[in-house]
C-alpha cells in the first residue's frame, strides 16, 4: 500500500510538472520523479527544477477524460497535451498547495504563479485525479475559482428558487460517528448523515476550531468554527442537497466531486478538498462550484495569461 501511495504522490507531481513546475524524466520516457522520504521536498525540487508542460501525455492515459468544469471536457493524450499547451504560456506555472489521496484516486489544491515570482498568485483552483490499473491518470476534474464573488447572491437565488419547499425531515434516523479520517468523514457527512436528516451541528463537531474554510464563491475564507457555522446554516435551505459524485481516498486529506440538487433538478457542480489535523478534527476545506458559463476567466486570461486574474494577489 505504501508503494501505491508513494506511485500517487508521483502521479500527481507528474501533473504539476505537466503545468509548469520542474520534473525529472529519464531516457526512454519513463517517469521517475527525484526520490525523498518527504513530499515537501520533493515539490521543493519540482518548484526549483525546469519547468515544462508537454510531458502531460507521460503521466496519462491514452483514453483520459479531463473534465475541465470552466470550459470542455478533454478526451484523449493529445487533446490534454494541447490544452496544457494553451493554458500554460512560457512564464506561468501552476504551485501545489496541498495533497491528499490513496493509492488509485486523489487530488490537490494549486494556484498560478508567474515563473521566478512567488509573491504574487492568481488563479487558484482544485484538481480531482483518478488512476488506473497501469497507474495513469485515466480521469480529472479540475475546478478553479469564479472570478466574480457572488456567494451571497447565489445563496439568494437558491431560498427564492426553492420558496415553499418544505424542509428537511429532521429525523435523525442516523448514527452519530466520530470518524476520524478525511475520506471517512466526507462519506458519513455527506452520504450518511446529511441525507438523514443531520443539521450543520453534526459537520460543526467534526470540524477543528481553528478551522479554515474556503468557499470560492466568496472573497475571504470562513476562519474559525464560528464563522463555519454561519456559513453552513445559511446553506442549510430547504430543497436544496448535496450530493457526493465521487469520493477519493485519504486519511489526512482527500478531494471529491459533487452537485447540489434544486427541488430533485440538477444545480451547481464541482469539487471539495477536505484535510485534517493530527487529531483528527477538518482543518481545512476548500469549495468550489464549477464557473460556468465562465466569460470572466476567458477575459481575466486575455488581461493576463500568466495568472489568469485582473488584480493579482499578494501570497501569504
């Protein structure tokens, strides 16, 4: 099993040297990323090393799907290979933030950077990644930030949409669990508790209280408990569920896809990232709902193809 884990974590550092950042290929083109006990360091010297963007094709599958929620689907080496192309002009790359996975799905968060300036950022976003039998990447969805902040007017939009509905049945027909892994949580929440009448509460108890979560809809994260809570009580609306496409594994961090029904119809769609700490308690989370349409991102990247924003912003 450490062997998968080890084979994930160089999948997805095979994608991020896809996308910019530096990578070390061997003769014959057979991938071997530079070997190190920790995955700091070895995205260290991805982030030092060459940058290049071709070498995608390598890390997939000659059939790979990647979903990219702000513009098509990709079908096929080549046509991911020409998308990375466009999307990553000399002078960008893309910087992992975080990872999380288990030996055949998995994903990370990422922002755009500009080659040799790590004190400004653009666009951020997340990438979901499933392997196959081979270990290549056979399916991505990849998800990055509206431009325009609209969380509360999305927030609005969907109490008006569903007015009248009645409420979620309340029963608590479920078992109250302490999981404490992020796959495992992400399940009970999601396919267990909320669909069984659990209210923001459940999720609140299994949340850290220096908790940092990120909905992309709006323009600062939610910090602390506190905050969360309000946060998820205001979603908390009557015909409106969340649903759980696809859950990767992960004890310390995992990313699944998912879509919001509105009264039983399909709504918004995208991708999570859930990480927790040594206790056990979600630490972190990141939401984002897929831009689309997304005319924004198409001019932000026209004002700016290195970053793909109008005003970049200042790393941490």
């Amino acid at each position: 099993r450490v062997g998968h884990d080890a084979k994930m974590r160089q999948i997805v550092m095979a994608c991020v040297a896809a996308a910019g950042v530096g990578f070390v290929a061997q003769p014959g083109r057979e991938w071997r990323m530079a070997r190190s006990a920790a995955l700091s360091e070895v995205i260290e010297r991805v982030f030092n090393g060459a940058s290049g963007i071709g070498e995608i094709g390598e890390a997939c599958a000659e059939s790979v799907v990647w979903e990219d929620m702000a513009s098509t689907t990709y079908v096929g080496r080549s046509s991911v290979e020409e998308m990375f192309e466009r999307k990553f002009p000399e002078g960008s790359r893309l910087a992992v933030e975080r990872v999380g996975g288990n030996a055949t799905t998995g994903g990370f968060t990422w922002r755009r950077e500009a080659v040799g300036d790590a004190k400004r950022y653009g666009l951020r976003g997340t990438t979901f990644l499933r392997l196959d039998e081979a270990g290549l990447i056979c399916y991505a969805r990849e998800c990055s930030e509206p431009i325009a902040k609209i969380g509360e007017l999305l927030e609005g939009a969907l109490k008006a949409a569903t007015r009248g509905e009645p409420g979620r049945e309340l029963s608590g027909s479920f078992e109250r669990k302490t999981p404490t892994t992020a796959s495992a949580i992400v399940e009970y929440l999601w396919r267990e508790a909320y669909p069984n009448g659990a209210t923001p509460d459940v999720a609140l108890g299994l949340f850290a209280d220096d908790i940092l979560y990120e909905d992309f809809n709006y323009p600062t994260p939610f910090v602390g408990k506190a905050q969360a809570k309000e946060f998820f009580e205001a979603f908390d609306i009557p015909g409106v569920a969340f649903v759980p496409l696809e859950i990767s594994g992960g004890d310390a961090a995992c990313c699944f896809a998912w879509k919001i029904l509105v009264n039983g119809a399909d709504g918004p769609s995208g991708l999570s990232f859930y990480q927790v700490d040594d206790r056990g308690k979600v630490v972190y989370v990141r939401d984002i709902s897929a831009p689309a349409p997304a005319p924004l991102q198409r001019l932000a990247a026209l004002a700016d193809p290195i970053l793909r924003v109008f005003t970049p912003r200042p790393a941490p």
